[in-house]
C-alpha cells in the first residue's frame, strides 16, 4: 500500500477511528492504523473502498472478523463496515459508552470490545 492510498484513508476519516471515534491527538504513542474491512484472509484488497483507519484496540479485536454473534439475540451477525454504513445508524454514545442501536451496532460493540474499563478512561479523559 502506498504513502498516498494511506495519507487518503487519515484524510477521508478526520484523523480519527471509524469504529470507536479515537481521535489520533488521543492516541499519542501507537498510531492509528490502516484496516482491512475484509481482511486479506478472506478476499479483500488495498483498494480504498476496503480501508478504514482504526485504533490500535479496535484493529486488534476485528482482527479478520467479518462477522460476530448479536449478544441481544445469539443470531450470526456481520460487523459495521465504515464504507457502507453510516456510524449514527448503528450506534450510539451514552455518555462514554458506546452503545449498538442495531444487531450489527450490538454485535460491533461486543466483537471490537468498545466499553472496555480502559477504553472508557481513554474516551473520559479526552472529552
């Protein structure tokens, strides 16, 4: 992937995650970082329309999850994908918490492990 391709990702996402909101300033020692939507793994390419930029913690956990379990109803659900949905529509923040509005908000939050005790500081101590 090229210098370019990547630099377009940061603009396209204002420098932020696209699945937890972390803002790069917030994030000062592990950069954000460029994400497969559809990982290698499973068919996907550097092709923009499959890039994301994510936080170190929400790439760790998607890892090349396409998919999760909704934890509200137990059904195979996929995972929120930055280029075709819009974030507001499947979540929502209540105070610090990031909390799913639809099976793929719910089954994101559980898969990417949003809420997490830390993660809670991070995005407290930011606002």
């Amino acid at each position: 992937m090229d210098a370019a391709t990547r630099e377009a990702v940061r603009r396209r996402a204002g420098q932020k995650c696209e699945y937890c909101g972390l803002a790069a300033v917030d994030s000062p020692l592990i950069p954000l970082q460029i994400e497969h939507i559809v990982p290698r793994k499973h068919g996907g390419g550097d092709e923009l329309s499959n890039l994301a930029l994510a936080c170190a913690e929400c790439n760790l956990h998607k890892g090349p999850n396409l998919t999760g379990i909704d934890p509200e109803d137990g059904a195979i659900t996929r995972l929120f994908d930055p280029r075709a949905d819009r974030w507001d529509e499947h979540f929502a923040r209540q105070g610090v918490r990031i909390v799913g509005k639809t099976a793929v908000g719910r089954t994101t939050v559980r898969v990417l492990q949003l809420n997490t005790p830390g993660r809670l500081r991070v995005r407290f101590s930011s606002h």
